[in-house]
C-alpha cells in the first residue's frame, strides 16, 4: 500500500511539473498583461479596410487646400506660363550669408555638377559618357529662350523643382530652402 501511495504522489509530482513547465513558453513572462494595447493594436494599417469612412478605406487624401506640416507650397504648374510667371514673381526667400552659399555651393557640386560641370559649363563628367551637354550658365542659350547669365530666381528654382529636357525633377531629392541655395550658388556661375 506504501508503494501505490509513493507511486501516486510521484506520479503528481511529474504531472504538476509537466503542467508547470509546458505552459510558461517565455521564462521572463510572468502571464500579465498590464497594457493589452501595446500588444493588440487597434489602430487600422493603412490598406485594411475601414468601417469609419465612406469610402471604406483608412488611407485618405488629404482635404483640398490643406498644406502638410513643414511643406513648403510652390503654386506655379510645370508648363511654360508657370516658368515664366515663376520668373516674375519668385524672389530668392534664404538670406544671402557666406555659410548658405557654401551650403549652395556643395549642393551644386554633389547633385547638379554631374550635368552642369564644376564651373557650370555643361561639361560634366555624364557628358563625357554621350549625354548631350546643358547649356553653359555663363555662356549659353537656354532651350525655353534667352541666354542663360539671365536665368532669375523663379526661372532656376523651377528648374530645380521640375525639371526641363534631358534634366528630371530634383523636388524630391532637394528640400526648398536647399533648392534656394543652389540658386544661390547658380548665380555665381552666371558671372564666371
């Protein structure tokens, strides 16, 4: 009779500690959850489907007219009248300091001399590789008309922004006020 109780109570012992041990999966878990939130999110992800709205979807457009949080609008369109109203209208916004110019400076040289060339003469190093070469700042023609030592601020920064010909938009490479100091700096090679 000893035996069977020895046997029973051993036999307890095992499966209590089976028990124990199989249902703590992570040791540093103590089984509480003190904020379910942070662990089950109720936030919708953007593609998921949403009952709020009545187009059903959680990502929204923004509302027309508004403008973001640290974005800086420019309202004038990619057309040649916007080009030429940008050219009227747009004035330089960044002070005119020594650190800004050599901010426009290295801006020039890392995304624009690949093209325009160091000096600004459209003998970059792409050229030397069969792209047709841009205009020379200081000596050149521009393809929308007049020579390009007359570029103004809005003519440049239009530029920037959107592009013209062989040349693609830099509006998602170059925030605007580092855009205005490429202007800047682009003045400068109008004189050399």
């Amino acid at each position: 009779m000893m035996n069977k109780i020895r046997i029973f109570g051993a036999t307890m012992i095992a499966f209590a500690a089976v028990a124990v041990t199989s249902s703590c999966h992570d040791k540093r878990s103590t089984g509480w959850e003190y904020a379910p939130n942070m662990y089950e999110k109720i936030a919708y992800d953007p593609d998921q489907k949403n009952p709020n709205f009545k187009d059903g979807k959680t990502a929204q457009v923004p509302p027309a007219g508004t403008t973001p949080i640290g974005f800086t609008r420019f309202d004038y369109p990619n057309t040649r009248a916007g080009y030429d109203q940008a050219s009227l209208e747009v004035k330089n916004i960044i002070a005119q300091t020594q650190s800004n110019f050599a901010e426009g400076k290295l801006l020039y040289e890392h995304y624009c001399s690949p093209c325009h060339g160091e000096q600004g003469q459209g003998d970059g190093e792409v050229t030397k590789h069969g792209y047709p070469p841009p205009p020379s700042y200081s000596k050149g023609q521009s393809s929308r008309g007049g020579a390009m030592k007359d570029l103004t601020d809005g003519k440049i920064y239009h530029t920037i922004t959107y592009g013209v010909n062989a040349m693609g938009s830099y509006a998602s490479q170059l925030a605007p006020e580092e855009r205005w100091k490429i202007v800047m700096y682009v003045h400068k090679l109008q004189t050399l």
